[in-house]
C-alpha cells in the first residue's frame, strides 16, 4: 500500500541530466565560448551567475510558496533570502563608505525574514528592492575597479574581499534556496 505525503516529489526540468535544473542548452548561466579574463571579469561572471540562480529558484512561485517557511523554529523562506540580500546589498554599501549608515530597508532586526507574507506587493517590493540595492551597490563599486586591493570605508576593507565576501553571500544563500525550493514543490537540480 502507497504511503500518502505531504511533501512533494523530487523533479526537474533537465531532460538530459535529471539532475540538473535545466538542460545545459536552457541555463542562462552557461555562456558560450571561453570563461572570462581577468580577475575582476572571473569574479563578476560568479557573482552575476549566482544572483542568476537565485532568481531561478524563485521562478514559477506564487506569494504564497515564495514566503513558505522551511521548518520551525526558522523563519527562513525564498521570499526572506530575496530581502535578505537586498538588506546585505544594501548594508555592503556602509562597509564602504565613511558617511552616517544607511537606515535598514525593513526596519527591525530580522524583519527581512519575519515580515517576509505570502502577498504580491510584499513580492514585488522585495524584488525591486533587491535590484535597486545590487545596481547602487555595483555603480559604487564600480568607481573602484582599477585596483582591486584598495582599502575602502572606516575598517579599510579591500575591494576583492568584498566582491568576494559578495559571492559568498550568494552562494551560501542559493544552497539554501535549493533546499526551500524542494521542499515548496519538489523541484531538485543545481
């Protein structure tokens, strides 16, 4: 006798390797041709191709599933990784610069995931917010692509480690979202 479950089943899209989120010939990701030169063009390429994947496990999501929580006691949800990397987008700025901090976008600690509600202006505002934070945040650093080693902001952080720490943020936060993905609607791939 079948077992029923509330937890829905593994599945893809890839037709060609089923473990995959989409067929290489479909991933936006993959670009033709040799990687990037450079270290500023390698390190840009990364960080493009994970804010590319975030936005991927996002696609197909109603509110409702995008502000889904994972399991008690954690609050976290795609929609609350959306605000939270606008947040951090936004707080990367205050590394950087020596002016007054930028005021949080939500408000209150954690407000990017607690306020994170299942309804369309909440994930049309988060979206926005998030594009908005990554543009000012690379036009800022754009002006100081030259020389990757300068030292920016009160603590002196060297731009590489901060597009680094970028990527790191990324990546660990797309981790997560392969597994809130999965447990929204079964879709599995990388």
């Amino acid at each position: 006798m079948a077992r029923m479950s509330d937890q829905p089943a593994r599945w893809t899209q890839a037709t060609v390797y089923p473990d995959m989120w989409a067929n290489p010939d479909d991933d936006p990701r993959n670009n033709e041709g040799p990687a990037p030169d450079g270290e500023l063009a390698t390190i840009t390429d990364v960080l493009t191709n994970y804010r590319m994947t975030l936005r991927m496990k996002c696609e197909g999501l109603d509110a409702e599933q995008l502000a889904r929580r994972s399991v008690p006691p954690s609050t976290m949800s795609l929609l609350g990784l959306v605000r939270h990397l606008a947040e951090v987008e936004r707080d990367w700025r205050n590394w950087i610069t020596d002016g007054d901090p930028l005021p949080k976008l939500y408000g209150k600690r954690d407000a990017d995931f607690d306020e994170a509600v299942g309804e369309q202006a909440v994930v049309d505002a988060a979206f926005a917010d998030l594009e908005r934070e990554q543009a000012a945040t690379d036009a800022l650093l754009a002006e100081h692509e030259e020389d990757l080693g300068e030292r920016l902001g009160k603590d002196a952080i060297a731009v590489r480690e901060l597009l680094v720490h970028r990527i790191d943020e990324y990546a660990r936060h797309c981790g997560h979202a392969d597994l809130l993905r999965e447990c929204v609607d079964g879709r599995v791939g990388q």
